[in-house]
C-alpha cells in the first residue's frame, strides 16, 4: 500500500520534529517562554506568510475547489448532533454546548492540517478552503451564541472585526487576492525579492508550529475533570470517527469524489480540532478544561484515524 507508507513516512516527519519540541521543553531549553514565543512568530508572522507564499501562486480555480461543501456539511452535521447529544445526556448549558460542538467541528486547519496537508497530501493549499470557510461562518456564529448566553448581548462590533485578528485569514485572502490578479492578467505581479523572502520566512512554519505542539505535551494532566470525561470523549468520537465517515459518504455519494480528492476529503476531516476552540472557552471562561481535553484527546487519537484513512483510501 504505497498511500500508508507514504501517511506512515509522513506521520513519522511530524512525530520526530513533535518529539524535538517535548524534549526541548524538557530540558528547558529555551526556558519557560519557547512554547509562547513560537506560538506566536508562528501564528503572526511565519504562518501567514507561508499561506500567502503558497495560494498567491495557486491557480484561483483550484483554491476554492467544490470539495470545500464536504468540509462544510460534514462539520455541521457532526456539530448538529453533539447538540442532540447534549439535549438528550449530557445536558450542559447553552455556552458549555457551544463550546462542545465547536470541539466536534472545528479543524485544526494550521497546526496540524498545515503539516498533514504538506507532508501526507502533498498540497499545503488545501487546507486554505477550510480556514476561510471556519473563519468567515463558524466563528462568527460561534461568538455570536457565546455573546448572548454568557453576556445576554451581542457585541457586533466584536465578532465583525473578529476575521481582522486572523493573520492566517489575512494571509490566505492576501495570497487569494493575488491569485485572481495574477489569472487575470496573466502573469504573477509580486517580484521575486519581494515573493523570495515571504516564501522563505513561510517555510519556518510547519517546524515551529509542530516543536510548540510538542511542548505543549509536556506537564500535561488531562482528563481530571471526571464529570466531563464522557462528553469529552464523545468529542472525539465525534471528530475523529464520525466526521472523517460523514465525510466520505458526501464525498463518494453526493459530489461524485474518486481517487485523490476523495482521499484528502476525509483526511482533513479527521484531522482534530482546532486549538482556537480553547482560545473561544478562554475568552468568554466557559468549558475550559473540557475544551482543552476535548483538543488534547482528539489530537493524540487523529493520527491512528488517519492511518486508517490512508488505508483503505490512498
């Protein structure tokens, strides 16, 4: 089966360079503040850029491929039925709700995807369709709920300006915008010495975003939160087994999907979910440790479904 030894080739990439990070933080090489200060460059300067690098060069018809309707009915079906869940055993709050069917449906489309997308799939771009999609339509609706059941009003002042603190979303619409220019005048209007060093600056990504992953492992104390062990584990039944199947079922069924684009539809969909889940249950102190085990366990498990994909798929 060349396609899972390839998704075990590219598994084992992403797992040494995780393995580098938790031995970092270890040995505290760094100190205390490395996991952060990665994070960070990662997220404001290093991602962007190579999103911008990577789909700028993109032809504009492939980026937003129809594919992009499995992701979006997969995630809101799956969110759908964590709701039905909720309202039948878990019975939490509306907030604590929102937060749970966030960390069904919610991809983790640049710490994991990103990495996933380059060294397993072949195409970094194809998580760019994704990103835009949660960023545009998911998190607004998600703050818009939170908004209302923690505050009892909603700040819509907060939630439009909400893509503007996305330097990902800024990135890719940057790199999005320059695609269509470049298809229709018919040659690519960024010089080289400006493209070269946002390209080379992208490059540093994927390694930083996967060694601050691994440093987030270390000292990690999940699940000690009894009482939301179950729903906690539905989470990532949710995402990693039941998401990755409605995925397929769209693809092969409905839309038609063979061969590779069949395969990269429903690995992105077992990707786990995005650590911005956390960042929301922070924001508005809801489900935090709920949404932080939801995240831990459906990363940890991801790869084992992947694998899985990878072959009875590739």
């Amino acid at each position: 089966m060349p396609g899972l030894l390839s998704a075990m080739e590219g598994f084992c990439v992403i797992g040494i360079v995780i393995a580098v990070g938790y031995v970092a933080a270890r040995m505290q090489i760094g100190g205390s503040s490395a996991q952060m200060v990665l994070n960070r460059f990662s997220f404001f300067i290093s991602s962007p850029c190579l999103m911008f690098a990577i789909l700028s060069k993109e032809k504009i018809f492939a980026i937003f491929h129809s594919s992009i309707f499995v992701a979006f009915f997969s995630a809101m079906l799956v969110g759908l039925v964590f709701l039905i869940l909720n309202r039948l055993f878990f019975r939490m709050k509306a907030a604590d709700a929102t937060i749970g069917a966030l960390n069904s449906l919610y991809l983790n489309s640049n710490n994991i995807g990103l990495p996933i997308a380059t060294y397993i799939l072949g195409n970094p771009a194809l998580v760019a369709p994704i990103l835009v999609m949660q960023q545009a339509i998911f998190t607004p609706v998600a703050l818009t709920v939170l908004d209302v059941t923690t505050k009892g009003e909603v700040s819509m002042k907060r939630i439009l300006s909400q893509p503007l603190h996305q330097p990902l979303l800024i990135g890719s619409l940057g790199g999005i915008i320059v695609s269509a220019i470049t298809a229709k005048t018919g040659h690519f209007i960024i010089p080289d010495f400006i493209y070269d060093p946002i390209n080379m600056i992208g490059e540093s990504a994927v390694p930083m975003i996967l060694m601050a992953f691994g440093m987030s492992l270390h000292g990690t104390k999940p699940m000690q939160n009894k009482s939301d062990v179950p729903a906690t584990v539905t989470v990532a039944v949710l995402k990693n087994i039941v998401m990755p199947i409605i995925a397929f079922l769209l693809s092969y069924y409905v839309m038609g999907f063979r061969g590779a684009t069949l395969y990269a539809c429903v690995v992105l969909a077992a990707l786990p979910t995005g650590q911005n889940v956390y960042n929301y249950a922070a924001r508005y102190n809801v489900g935090l440790t709920f949404a932080r085990d939801g995240i831990l366990l459906s990363t940890l498990t991801s790869p084992i479904f992947i694998a899985i994909v990878a072959a009875l798929l590739s």
